[in-house]
C-alpha cells in the first residue's frame, strides 16, 4: 500500500483511522434509528400519534439537531476517505494479482467492500429524498396534535412492494459492508488485546446482521401489514 506521511488527512492510515472513528460513529447512529423506528410496529392512531411527536422531536430538539450534522459529516467523511482509499489500493495493487490468492485470504465482505458502500450511499441518497426532504422541505399533511404527518409519509411508503423490495436488497449489503467494516474498525484502532478482542468482534459481528435485521424486519412489517389502510 502507497503509505506517505502527509498529516493528519492526507496519509492512508490517518484515512484508515477517519474511516474507524466515522464508521463506527454511524454503526450508534444505526442502533439510534433502529430503536426510533421500532414505534413503527406500533400501528393504529396511537402509533401514528408517537411517530410523529417523535419525527418532530428529532428535527427541532437543538442536541438532536447537532448529531444530525455530525452525522451527515460523518456519512460525507466517510465516503471521501472511501473513495481515496480504494483508488490508492488499486493503484497499489501488483499486476496481474492472482484472483484465487485474493479469496483464499479475504471475505467476500471485505473485498467488496467498496460496492457495498456504494450502494448504501445509493440507499442513502434515496432514503433521505423520500422522508428526510420531505419531512423538511415537503408539503406533510398535520395530524391531530398538529405535528407533520411523517407516519403516512413512510407506512403508505412501504405499501408498494418495490420499495420495500429495495429496502431488504440494500439493508442486506449494508450487513455484509458491516460485517467486515465493524470489527476490522477496531483493529484498525489499535484495540488488540487477548482477552477482550475476541469478545468485541464477536459482539460487532453479531450487531453487524441484528442491526440490519431490525431494519428488515420494519420494512417487511409495513408491507405485509399495511397500517395506513386502517386508518
Ligand atoms: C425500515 C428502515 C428505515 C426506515 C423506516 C427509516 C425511516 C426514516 C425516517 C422516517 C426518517 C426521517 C426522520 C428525520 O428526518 O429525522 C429517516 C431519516 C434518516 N435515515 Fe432512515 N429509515 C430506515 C433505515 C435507514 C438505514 C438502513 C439508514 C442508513 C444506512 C438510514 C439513514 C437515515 C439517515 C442518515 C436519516 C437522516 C437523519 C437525520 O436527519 O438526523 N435509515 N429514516
């Protein structure tokens, strides 16, 4: 790998090191939005009400609103040192590299781990103009204590089978692009100890699929279920 000391950015391992601390920093961003959307199995008037407190909440409460930009930060950081380390890894790798050698030592995940991330920020990119631009920027109807209606926005989202569809597809590669990226995050960290290594990559693996599966789960609920006809 083309290592140069050039700072705190400009290196390949101080790149590795913004990579760690920003993945890891969206992983409890992840654990965060999971639990907000668990309220989604709560379906009736009663969900619909809590959804919408909550979706208000988590754009006006100010200490919210500021984790919201660390997580933007976090997910445009994360995506630039991405992108400069897998041009500098492919301009680093030898000629005519043997594709067999490539398997036998690596995960599928973490060879793929570029399409992975792309196409969570795809997901990304398309999640966040269906509820995020429209929550701020939309025409959202009001429900009955007057907060924007962001439930319907999202159930009646779910009701068509293509972009729940979507959902399963893309919150799957972003288990394998977890599965690799949570534990070696630690490695690349430096945490490297006998006892309680072990222990920590079993735990990220373990969070890398439930994470996602939580998120599944939601997504398949609202289609099968379709709450918004009840109402
Ligand atoms: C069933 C799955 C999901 C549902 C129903 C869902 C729902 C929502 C909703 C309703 C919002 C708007 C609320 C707001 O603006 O605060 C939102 C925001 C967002 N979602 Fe999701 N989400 C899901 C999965 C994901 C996943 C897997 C990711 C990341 C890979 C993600 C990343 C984001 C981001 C970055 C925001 C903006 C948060 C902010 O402004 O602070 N979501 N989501």
């Amino acid at each position: 790998m083309a290592t140069t000391s050039k700072g705190l950015f400009g290196s390949s391992l101080a790149r590795k090191y913004w990579m760690a601390v920003s993945g890891l920093f969206l992983c409890s961003f992840l654990v965060g939005h999971l639990l907000g959307n668990l309220q989604l199995f709560v379906s009736g008037e009663e969900g619909k009400l809590a959804f919408n407190e909550y979706g208000h909440f988590m754009t006006t409460f100010p200490v919210v609103k500021i984790l919201s930009y660390v997580t933007y930060g976090a997910i445009f950081l994360h995506t630039v040192d991405g992108i400069m380390l897998a041009l500098q890894n492919r301009a680093a790798r030898p000629v005519g590299y043997v594709k067999e050698k490539q398997s036998a030592n690596a995960s599928w995940a973490s060879r793929k781990m570029a399409l992975l991330g792309t196409l969570t920020l795809f997901f990304i990119v398309v999640h966040m103009k269906s509820f995020w631009y429209e929550m701020h920027y939309g025409a959202l109807g009001l429900d009955a204590n007057g907060n924007k209606d962001l439930w319907t926005l999202t159930v009646t989202a779910f009701e068509q089978w293509w972009y729940a569809a979507f959902y399963v597809v893309a919150i799957t590669g972003l288990a394998f692009h977890l599965s690799h990226g949570a534990q070696s995050a630690f490695q690349t960290l430096g945490v490297n100890h006998p006892r309680y290594t072990p222990i920590i990559k079993k735990t990220m693996t373990a969070l890398a699929w439930l994470i996602p599966a939580g998120f599944v789960a939601v997504a398949v609920f609202l289609y099968v279920v379709q709450p918004g006809q009840n109402l």
